[in-house]
C-alpha cells in the first residue's frame, strides 16, 4: 500500500497513529503516518509545525533503524537534528528548550547507531 502524499491530518494524531504502528509492529503504517504528518507541516514556519516534523522524521529513523536500514536511520536522524538546529535559533524559549532537549536525545542515537554501523 502507497502513501497518498497528498493526504494531510491533525499532526499530534498522526504522530500518535505513527506510534501505534511502531508498537503493534506494523512499521508500514507507523511510516506512512510520520509522511502524512511531514506532508501536512508542508512549508509552515511556525514552530509547533516544525517541532512535529522533527519528531516524525525523528520517528522514521527509529523505524528504518528498527528494519536493519541503518544508513537511511541516520539520514532521517539527521534531517530531523537539522529541523532542531534551526528552531533553537529564532524560537522562544519553551521551543529552544524543547529542541536543546530533543538535540542531546540526537546526538546519542546518532553516536550509537554510527558505532553499530558496518565500515566500508
């Protein structure tokens, strides 16, 4: 089953729908919930938007690094890390507290996941 990327919803909902799936294991519908939620932030700059995209695409790395696709884990990790950085710019300050907080969780996730990672 195709995601409609086009589909948009209540972003707290998805990241909900998205945990469900993670815990019942059905990694194909906690996937397509954090895309919907990435697809329904769409170019919103406001900060509870962003915090959600962040989570979704911090969610997304849980799941493919969960499914053995570490290298995929990593860039989703990543793109989300990105989100953060950005929010602890111009954001106020329950926002910056709450990506700092989200950035330390990162950074061990990647320096975990890049240790248990295959060297080419």
């Amino acid at each position: 089953m195709e995601a409609n990327k086009e589909a948009t919803g209540e972003l707290d909902e998805l990241l909900r729908i998205g945990a469900l799936g993670e815990t019942i294991g059905d990694y194909q519908l906690a996937l397509q919930a954090y895309e919907i939620t990435i697809a329904s932030v769409g170019d919103s700059q406001a900060d509870w938007r962003l915090l959600r995209a962040a989570r979704a695409h911090s969610e997304i790395g849980s799941v493919l690094a969960e499914t053995n696709k570490p290298i995929k884990a990593l860039e989703a990790y990543k793109r989300s890390q990105e989100i953060y950085m950005g929010l602890l710019k111009d954001s106020d300050p329950e926002t910056k507290k709450a990506a700092k907080i989200e950035m330390q969780r990162l950074r061990k996730i990647i320096t975990a996941l890049l240790q248990i990672m295959p060297t080419n």
